[in-house]
C-alpha cells in the first residue's frame, strides 16, 4: 500500500470546516490570544490541554508545527473545535468597559507557591490581568526554576513581608506599601518571609 503524504494544517483546518479566509492566520499568535483571553499561564493551559508546557511554548513562538493530535488537544483544552483555532477572531471595537469584582469573587487558581484569585475575570479583551494573591511560599527551592511570561509587571505589596528575587538583580525585601515594575520575560519568583503568608496585588501587562 502506497503511503499517503502528510497533509497540512491547513488541510486539514479546510477539512473540518475552517474558512478559506484562515490561510494567513498566524497559529501561535491565535493559540497565545485564545489562551491569554481565558487569563491562563502557559502551565494552565498545557496542563488544560495535556501538552508539555515546553511544547506549547514552541507552538505559540512558531517554533514548531503541531501534529493534529496535538490541535485535537488543544482545541479540547481549549474547549473550542480544531477549526476554531484557524479562524481569526472578531474585533469590535468596544468602548466604556467596567466589571467589578467583590472582594472574595475572584476566580481562585491555587498553584503549589502561590494562591491566586483572578480580578475582572469576565471583562473580554483585558490588556491587563489584575490578581490578588497568597504567597505561600517560604523558600526558593519551592520553585521549578524561574517563572517567566510575556509582558510586564507591577506588583504591591498588602500585608506581610516578601523577598523579591530576579535573574539579574539582588533579591529585594519588601513590605506593606512597596512596590516592583518589572519585565515579566526576566525570571522572578517571590516568597514570604512574615510568620503568616503574605497577601500582594499582581497587575500582568497582556500585549
């Protein structure tokens, strides 16, 4: 039996029902909108859609071409269809935004050093991603190395006391009322030094 040539994504986008028109579509830049539009991490949406976050980071950067296993997995993690991934989204302009969020409403994500409760969740279209977190941990060995994203980053400080540690500068102590502007693609990672976990507000730049 002759075997087949392996088709394309957009082959196999067209198969299932893309639009002619998705042929240009930057795929990692979708991925990366689509997962930055639900406010998750790269680990959130790889572990979302059962794919090595390295992996993911590769797709989003053009790195790499997914195999449609791979597209399957993402849609599903996505909970979007594969031809989804290849249609560009509608970009209405939208003007005189506001949500509020009560205090203790924020969308809880709990990781293993941090617990984070997401502000403004159902505003679409943020460039910014607000959070309010719990820093739980105590020590850098905690951490599975440095944590980096896209974007910049402010950080204030609520309650308690932390240590501010980044790739290229000494670790810096802060307190109630200080303050970090950084550059979130340097890696930085952050832990309480007071006897209670310490409480901070994290703003994330998403362009």
């Amino acid at each position: 039996m002759t075997e087949q040539p392996a088709k394309s994504l957009i082959e196999v986008a067209r198969e299932n029902g893309a639009r002619d028109e998705a042929e240009p579509l930057d795929l990692g830049q979708r991925v990366r909108d689509l997962r930055k539009a639900r406010n998750w991490t790269l680990e959130q949406a790889a572990t979302q859609a059962g794919l090595a976050r390295s992996t993911l980071s590769k797709i989003e950067n053009g790195q790499m071409s997914p195999t449609y296993d791979a597209l399957k997995k993402l849609a599903e993690g996505l909970e979007i269809s594969v031809p989804q991934l290849f249609t560009p989204p509608v970009r209405d302009q939208v003007n005189g935004r506001m949500v509020f969020t009560k205090n203790g409403d924020g969308a809880s994500r709990p990781t293993t050093t941090y617990e984070h409760s997401l502000l403004a969740e159902n505003l679409t279209k943020k460039t910014m991603l607000p959070y309010h977190s719990r820093v739980r941990a105590r020590d850098m060995s905690e951490f599975d190395g440095w944590v980096r994203h896209d974007g910049e980053e402010f950080l204030f400080i609520l309650t308690g006391v932390v240590k501010l540690y980044t790739e290229f500068y000494e670790p810096v102590e802060m307190r109630r009322g200080d303050s970090a502007y950084y550059d979130g693609s340097m890696g930085h990672n952050l832990i309480s030094i007071s006897d209670e976990d310490a409480t901070v507000l994290w703003v994330t730049s998403l362009t």
